[in-house]
C-alpha cells in the first residue's frame, strides 16, 4: 500500500506542475498577442531559442532592431504578466 502512494503522489505533484506549466505559457503567448506584429515575430523566436543576429537574419532586419523591439518587447510584457510568469519568459 505505502508503494502505491508512494508512486500516486509524485504523479499527481508532476500533473499538478504541468497544469502550471499549460497556464503560464497560455498567459505568455496571449500577452506576446497583444504586442505590435513585428514584437510578436522577435518574441516568439527568442522563445525558441534563436538569438538576436539569427533572428534580425531571418527577418531581414538589423541586430538594433531586434535589440530595440526586445527591450521594448519585454517593458509590455513586464506590465501585462506577473513577476513569476516574467521571469519564465526571460529564462526560455
């Protein structure tokens, strides 16, 4: 019996996290929604992992810019999503 509770527990506590995991990333790309397109396009391939000069080369625009539209980027979102969701989104 304590094995079997033993085993319930963790996989309630990992449903539990992955629930959190589903809403936060809902919070964050309908945050990254409500951005002007060209923030929206930068946000979403930083959140997948591709760095400033990969992305300015893949949307045909200069590194500053992407530099700019970030920081700008991130100053909105700052504003729209709580510190916790925040600090998510600066650590993909």
């Amino acid at each position: 019996f304590s094995q079997q509770v033993h085993h319930t527990i963790p996989r309630a506590s990992e449903t539990n996290l992955l629930l959190i995991e589903e809403e936060t990333f809902s919070r964050l790309y309908q945050a990254i929604r409500d951005l002007p397109h060209s923030a929206q396009q930068i946000m979403l391939l930083a959140i997948n992992g591709l760095s400033n000069p990969e992305i300015a080369e893949e949307l045909s625009i200069s590194v500053n810019t992407v530099k700019t539209q970030k920081k700008s980027a991130y100053s909105k979102l700052r504003d729209k999503l709580s510190a916790g969701d925040f600090f998510l989104m600066l650590a993909l």
